[in-house]
C-alpha cells in the first residue's frame, strides 16, 4: 500500500504513550461509570489503557490496554461501514448524516422530522442501521462480531450477555425509538428482534488493541487488513467525516476542537480515532462526562495529537 511506506511504526508512538499515561494518572475528576446500565455501573472509573495500531498491523500500548470492555456505540461506526460495504448510497435515504446536538437516546427530532434520524451514531440513527444490516445478512451481530474477530486477529472476542441483558431490561427508551421510526416506514424488521441484535451489538467486549486493530481499515482508506477492499477511499473518507461531526454525541465540536481527529466513543468508556494514513488510536477509560464521552479518554486523545502533532487540521 502507497501510504504505509512512511507511516511511522506502532513501537515509535510508545514514548508518546507513556507520557500520557503518567499525566492521566495525576488527573482528577475523571467523572463516572455508565449506571444507568447495571452492569457497567460497578466499573472502576479510574481505569485507564490506550493503544495505538500502524498500518501494517503493529500495535503497542500503555497501561490496560489488553484488558477487555464493553464496546457500546463504539460497534455503530463498523456496523455503518458494513452496510456501506453492501449498499452505498440506499441508507441515506433513511438516516442522516447531521449533528443532532441532543443527547444521545433523544426522541425530540424524529417527530418533526419525519422518523428520519439526525445520523448514525445517535440511537436513532443506529437502529436504522442494524435495521439495514440485518435485511442485507440475516443475522446483524454475528456478521458484525465475524468482521471485528476478522479485523482485529483475535478470535475470543466476542458477546458480553449479562451487558446485553441489562441492557434489554432497561432498554424501553431504545424500544420507543424503534416503534417511532417503523411507524414512519424507515425500519423494516420487526422491533424485538431488531433491538436483540442492537443490544448484541453494543455488548461486544473488546480491548484497545482489538479496538484499534479492528479501525485500521479508516486509517488505510477502506482496505481491510487482509489487503481487500472493504469501503471504496471516497466511502471512508465519508464514515470518517460523519465520525468527526458526530461521532461523541453533542460534543463532536469539542472533540473537534480539542482533539482534531475522526473519532467514536461508547459510554463503556472506549474512544476510537482514527489519523488516516497512519495509524489508529483507542483509548479507554470509564469514567464518563454528562454527555457520555471518557474524560480521561478525551484528555488522553488531545495530548496525543498535542504531543504527535497528527491532526487532520
């Protein structure tokens, strides 16, 4: 591949990460853990781990970087990438690509706009997604947990079902959404298999290797990392812009500003940002601001692109 020739190599990036680390550990105020699911709720926000991934495969880290956690929203940017892959342009006629600049889990927007969410990352937008997925492959978390296994190279990941069931059990706002927008024609399957495979979905456990591993394929234009294509350069370049303006929620233009990379979180505490060209970052920790973005995870991505100088700005 032309752009991985100069790309610097993961073990360059470990100084960096290091320095990192040292600062995040004297941090205080690294907010709290996810409680309104259960069983993330009991996850010590302090934890900290942060990988990076070159383009040729070479990852290295800091911290709990090989230790798993629960995903989240993380999954909708490879769910996105997965339905692209099968039908370019089709979903957007269903979904948005906008910054909502509501919470997350918000209905406000959907009635007046006709039960077309604001973009995929949001709930809303998410369930639109799997929704597509699962008609195009007849089963949306096994294909999406078979790319990710694929991708990253390691093959026990897989489902936490005890985050998936408390996730279920609390999950009648999810419900609302789908009902919502079915009723406007935008979702075809029916609602509880669908929110089933969503909360499969958003249960998968993954580390920051993994994690970072897995992104790669942003990073090298849509080819994954078997040298296939997955997403065409111009596809990529897209999933990578709907994740720099919306890809941490209400704060994609903080996130922006302070960090200046294509990025997703979840509210298990993982961030994924991506410097295309050269190389993936994911940083985790759980302890979350009131917009359910990792705030050490942030502070953490701003002193990398800070220290590096990698920025798409």
């Amino acid at each position: 591949m032309p752009f991985a020739h100069d790309a610097p190599k993961a073990g360059t990036y470990l100084p960096v990460l290091e320095e990192i680390a040292a600062e995040i550990s004297a941090m205080p105020g690294r907010g709290r853990s996810a409680d309104y699911i259960p069983a993330l709720a009991c996850v010590d926000p302090d934890r900290f781990g942060m990988a990076v991934a070159d383009l040729d495969g070479g990852v290295c880290g800091v911290g709990e970087w090989r230790t798993p956690f629960s995903t989240q929203s993380i999954t909708k940017v490879f769910a996105l990438a997965l339905v692209l892959a099968h039908e370019s342009g089709a979903l957007w006629e269903h979904v948005g690509r906008e910054p909502s600049g509501n919470p997350f889990n918000s209905l406000v927007q959907l009635e007046y706009e006709n039960g077309v969410p604001r973009n995929p990352f949001i709930n809303a937008g998410a369930l639109v997604v799997t929704d597509r997925l699962q008609t195009l492959t007849g089963d949306a978390s096994a294909d999406l947990l078979d790319f990710l296994r694929a991708e990253s190279g390691n093959a026990e990941i897989g489902f936490d079902l005890e985050v998936a069931a408390s996730e279920a059990a609390h999950g009648d706002r999810n419900a609302a959404l789908a009902h919502f927008i079915a009723s406007y024609g935008h979702i075809r399957q029916p609602v509880p298999p669908l929110l089933d495979h969503y909360f499969r979905q958003c249960s998968i456990e993954m580390n920051c290797a993994d994690l970072a591993l897995a992104g790669g394929f942003l990073a090298r234009h849509g080819v994954r990392a078997d040298g296939s294509r997955l997403l065409s350069r111009s596809e990529a370049k897209q999933v990578n812009a709907v994740m720099m303006t919306c890809g941490t929620y209400d704060a994609a233009g903080e996130f922006a500003y302070r960090v200046g990379l294509p990025g997703k979180s979840g509210v298990g505490g993982g961030i994924v940002a991506v410097v295309p060209g050269r190389c993936t970052v994911c940083v985790w920790s759980p302890g979350l601001d009131e917009r359910g973005n990792s705030v050490a995870g942030v502070a953490a991505l701003d002193r990398f692109t800070t220290l590096t100088g990698l920025s798409v700005f």
